[in-house]
C-alpha cells in the first residue's frame, strides 16, 4: 500500500519546487507502481485501478502550474490531464 500512498506526495513535492524534470521522473515511477500493485492477481479486474486517480490529481495540478507533463500511460487518460472533455456534455 505505500508503493500507492508516497508517490503523490513525492509528485506534490515537485509541483511546490516548480520541478518539471523531477516531477516527470516521479509520475513515472508512481504509474509504474500503480501498475504493479494493480496488476497482480485478484486486482487485475478491479475498476478502482483502471485509473491512477492521486497521480493524475498531482498532474492536473503541475499542468496548472505550469509544468509539461510529459508522461503517457493508459493509467493517465490524456483527455482527462488536459480537459479537452470538459463541456461536451450538457449539466443543465
């Protein structure tokens, strides 16, 4: 549980230290991580690891920042990253 739980304060640490390079480093890391954790046998199916919500969550708040995030992973859906889906659909 702490490969899931340290890398988004590691991730948090850059974004402060405007670190792009480190931070880059880090997601890497922390993605490589969730992977591990999720892909073992019993949570290869679980829903809750489809998605690495807390590194995705550090990204978004790089980008915002002003830090390129420079990592791809099917764990780190780029429309989510970028917002490219916000609008399309209709909330009222």
């Amino acid at each position: 549980m702490t490969r899931l739980i340290y890398p988004p304060i590691e991730l948090l640490y850059h974004v402060l230290d405007h670190n792009a390079d480190g931070f880059n480093a880090s997601l890497r890391r922390a993605l490589e991580l969730h992977r591990q954790h999720w892909s073992t046998s019993g949570r290869a199916n679980d829903p809750d690891g489809f998605i690495a919500l807390a590194p995705l969550a550090m990204a978004v708040l790089a980008r915002e920042v002003g830090i390129e995030v420079d990592v791809e992973s099917e764990y780190l859906p780029r429309c989510f990253l970028s917002g490219a889906w916000v609008g399309e659909i209709s909330t009222s």
